[in-house]
C-alpha cells in the first residue's frame, strides 16, 4: 500500500513538472510563426508576399500637385503614363504610373524654362546644389510611443510624394520589416540585416547587397531581425582590441555613417528605425543622423521616461564627441504620438511641452486612431488601405493628420536643403 502511493506520488510528480524554460519559449514560438505564416499566405497570395493597391485618379492627382481634371486632359491625350480604367470609366494609377507622370511633368516644367515647378513635381534632392542625404532617425527607448507606426508612416509618405528612401529597420523585434511584409525568422537568413555591413568582421558585406526593394516604387528597405543585438555583444569586444592596437576600423559610432555613405547617391531620404534602448546601435544611429524625431505619448509617465532618455543621450553623445564624432542635427523635433484632443490631462501635457520645448515640438501631433490600429491588424499601413475600408469620416481624419505630421516633417527637409 505505501509503494503503491509512492509511486503514484511521483508519477504525480513527474506528470506536474513543467518542461524546460527554453524548450516552452522556443514551442511558443515556433507555433507563432507557422500562424503568422498561414497568415500572411492567405492575406497576400499567390506568393505570400504583399503588394500596394492602385490609386484612384483624385488621390494621385493630389499626390502629384494638379487638378484630377488635369490628369483626365493627359490621359485623354494619351499623354505621359496612362492609367487603367475600371467600371463606369474610373481611372486608376500604380504609384509607378504616377512617378512616371511626376518625370514626365517635370521634364515638361524644365522645357518650358520653369524649374521650381519641375522641382514641385519632383521633389527629389540636388547633389550638385549641396543638398546632402537626410538621415532622420526616430528613437524613444520607452515602448508603446508610436515609434515604429511613425517611422513606417513617414517613409511611406516621403516615397508617395516622390522622394528616394530607404527604411532601415534597426530594431530586433524587427516591426518595421513586418510592416514591409517580412517574417523575419523565415525571409531573412544571417548576414541579412544593417549588422551585416557594421560588423567588425570579414563577414562584413556591402549594404547594396543587403538593401531589398518593396512593393512601394522608390521606397527600399534593409530590414532587421534578432541578430543586430550582436552589435551590442561584440562591440566592447572591438573596443578592447582597439585599445591594445589590433582593431583599426572605425569606431563603433561611425559605422552606419560609414555604411550609409556608400549607397547615399541613390536616396533623398533615410529614415532608421531604433530600438527601445539607448545602446550601442541607438548611438551609431545618431551620431549617422542629420535629424532627430523623438515620439512621445502625452502621459505623465512617459514625459517622464523621456527625461531620463534626453538625459541620458546627452551624457553619451558628448562623450561621443569628444572621441571625435562629428554631432549637428538639421532639426530635432518632438512628435506627440496617440494624442486624444478630448482628454484634457493629455492636452495639459502637450501644453506643457510645448511652454518648454516651443517649436521643437511638431505642431501637427498624430492622433490615435482605430483606422491606424485596424489596418495594423492586416499588417498594413494608413496609406495601404483604402477609404472603403472605413467611414469615410474616420479615414478621412486619420489620413488629414497623418499627412499633417508628415508634410511638416518634409517641409523640415526641404528647409534643411535651403529650398
């Protein structure tokens, strides 16, 4: 009797135990990713991949800068690109369709001796005038402040308003790339991200071999995943070897500079991504930029989380500089994220960071709104889907702002150009 309950006792035991930490973890997240794998298959099909919706002739008449009238008399006369036409006649352009029409209207501008209209239709920057690459980095290290929603919102507003970018996604948990289409653990094997070509290595490769186009025409993309945490592993490795004579390549905050500076001819714009810490990638990132946006959502505690972070990145920039990182923004500016105007206590802090910060917070604050979470859902953006997924007075706000804080964050890189 008393051997039977012993063992009853330990197969009990045995039968509760629970299995390995890290073997539960790695099950959890292999069965994620075969479901954001059947996901992603039946939302984009046939090669799982994603794809940007065409656009009615009002919306690309708006994104070029003319009349919706003007571009029916083009295509009436079978000038420039034409678009396709659906039921009851209505025309529709791919963005290609439109950047082609941008070129074409341009070269029109240009014929006729009008080059700032050229330049209003093609916004692209002149080299040859000093216009360097912006590199706008968008960085808070509290999560939830709308930083990567931010970064993927204004790249694709600066592509559809016919600038060159590149979307850098410097953040392991990679959202940005998922943003993009991406499943990280399945699309992107080693060596596929901006760790690729700041390693300290001789596996370090070229970024033009790493950079991989979109489905938006003339917004490209190096994506990222959990192997940029290696930057932090290794990096006071390098500084170890550098310091007894055996590492000569450049310091750890002139390597996305360095990296960015090979490919730099072919954008107008970069926009980085960064993680939600201020590490050793955080710092390389700021120190490549030009300009900074740092979000933040109005709540008592997150104004305060981004004290400790300015702080913070004060004390280790001016370290940075003093080791001879070269630190001047064009424009460092603050963007209220999630911002509800029917909540007083928000609008209390946005008041009170306005009183200290005066025009370096962005006028424009992006609001919080369920067309932005509900096209999240879809892995989509704002600028993917389209009115007739919503009412259109929901969509119609969520768009008005986004391009709100969009068309001032532009207009701040064509200031920084002297235009």
């Amino acid at each position: 009797m008393a051997s039977m309950t012993q063992d009853n006792l330990a197969q009990k035991n045995t039968a509760s135990t629970p299995p390995a930490a890290d073997l539960a973890i790695a099950a959890d997240a292999r069965a994620l990713s075969e479901q954001l794998k059947a996901m992603r298959e039946r939302l984009f099909p046939p090669a799982s991949m994603k794809t940007l919706r065409a656009f009615s002739s009002g919306e690309a008449a708006k994104l070029i800068g003319v009349s919706d009238g003007y571009l029916r008399q083009l295509s009436l006369a079978g000038e420039g690109p034409q678009p396709e036409t659906g039921a009851g006649g209505r025309r529709f352009y791919s963005l290609s369709d439109i950047n082609a029409l941008r070129e074409y209207l341009a070269e029109q501008a240009l014929a006729k001796g009008n080059a700032a209209k050229a330049r209003a239709y093609l916004p692209r920057r002149d080299a040859a005038a000093g216009e360097h690459v912006q590199v706008i980095s968008v960085t808070n290290f509290k999560g939830g402040s709308g930083k990567t929603t931010s970064a993927v919102h204004l790249a694709q507003y600066l592509a559809l308003t016919g600038h060159r970018v590149l979307a850098v996604d410097l953040d392991p948990q990679a959202s940005l790339s998922a943003l993009f289409g991406y499943q990280p653990e399945l699309d992107l094997t080693g060596n596929d991200t901006l760790y690729g070509a700041i390693r300290y290595d001789e596996d370090q490769r070229p970024l033009s071999e790493i950079i991989r186009k979109t489905y938006f025409p003339g917004l490209d993309l190096v994506p990222g995943n959990i192997e940029l945490q290696e930057f932090e592993h290794v990096t006071p490795q390098a500084l170890a070897r550098r310091q007894s004579g055996q590492d000569a390549g450049p310091l750890f905050f002139a390597r996305i500079q360095a990296a960015l500076s090979t490919v730099e001819d072919d954008y107008d714009v970069v926009v980085i991504d960064c993680p939600p810490q201020l590490g050793y990638l955080t710092l390389s990132a700021l120190c490549a930029s030009t300009s900074v946006i740092v979000t933040v959502h109005p709540q008592m505690l997150d104004v305060a989380s981004m004290n400790q972070f300015l702080f913070m990145t004060s004390d280790l920039l001016s370290v940075v500089r003093e080791a001879g990182g070269t630190l001047n923004f064009d424009f460092l500016r603050y963007l209220v994220t999630r911002f509800e105007p029917n909540d007083g206590p928000q609008a209390q802090i946005v008041g009170f960071m306005r009183s200290l910060f005066g025009d370096r917070v962005l006028t424009a604050p992006m609001l919080k709104s369920t067309a932005v979470s509900d096209a999240g859902l879809t892995k989509q953006t704002l600028y993917e889907v389209g009115r007739e997924n919503f009412t259109r007075a929901t969509y119609d706000r969520a768009v008005e702002a986004m391009n709100a804080v969009n068309g001032e964050i532009a207009a701040l890189i064509h200031e920084a150009w002297r235009r």
